[in-house]
C-alpha cells in the first residue's frame, strides 16, 4: 500500500503515514483470520485483535499491514469495530503528517499483561526517561 510505509521505530518495525490523514480518515483495515477465543489462546501471539467475548482475528501475516501499528499511550489513530464485529478499520484521531508513526493504545488488558512488564517503548514514555 502505497500510502503506508513499514519502516524502524522505537518499539521495532511501526507504520508510517506516507500522506496525510485528517481526523476521521480511515487509514487502513485489520486484517486476519476469524478465530475463537479459545483457538486464540491455544495459538497465543502479539497479532491477535479481539472481536468480542469468542472471536478474534489473528493477524500475524505480514500481508496485514495493520499488524505493524504499535501501541501509543498518546496515540493517533484509534480502532473501530464494523456492527457486526467481523472487520476492524483503522481511523485518524487527529490529523497525522506524512512520515508520523501511526498508533493506537491496545488497551488496559494487553498494556498490563504484555507491555508494562517490558516498559512501554511509545513516545510519550520515552521522553519522560
């Protein structure tokens, strides 16, 4: 996709804007296969996006470009589920610059269990160190 980049960040690879977003903007779907939650904890992996209580989408191919979106404490973009929770799209929270690092925050349940034992690597943590 043309319109993002997959390139080096502060946390490894990260998705850059390659255009600009204004807020609102869909910048781009997640994509996977639709798994149960159970099958999903059997697999285990950084790629899974929870749909609902059982179902998930495993996103761990690298044809998802969404996968390379890294988790923000002050993000710029935010996930939305379709009505019938079977797609995630990614839309702008505010307006993104060509070569910004597009993010979104995982959430209060992967940020304990995955991130915080790690150190959150975001910008906004960053620069506090």
């Amino acid at each position: 996709m043309k319109d993002l980049l997959v390139k080096r960040s502060s946390a490894g690879l990260g998705l850059f804007a390659n255009k600009p977003y204004k807020k609102g903007d869909e910048i781009i779907e997640y994509l996977g296969e639709t798994i149960t939650t159970d099958e999903g904890n059997r697999r285990g992996g950084k790629y899974l996006f929870e749909l609902n209580e059982r179902r998930m989408l495993d996103g761990k191919s690298r044809s998802n470009l969404a996968r390379y979106i890294n988790h923000s404490c002050r993000p710029n973009a935010v996930p939305e589920l379709s009505k019938g929770e079977t797609q995630v799209k990614i839309f702008a929270k505010k307006k993104i610059s060509v070569g910004e690092e597009i993010t979104y925050n995982y959430g209060p349940q992967y940020f304990k269990i995955i991130i915080k034992p790690l150190g959150c690597r975001c910008e906004k943590c960053t620069m506090k160190k």
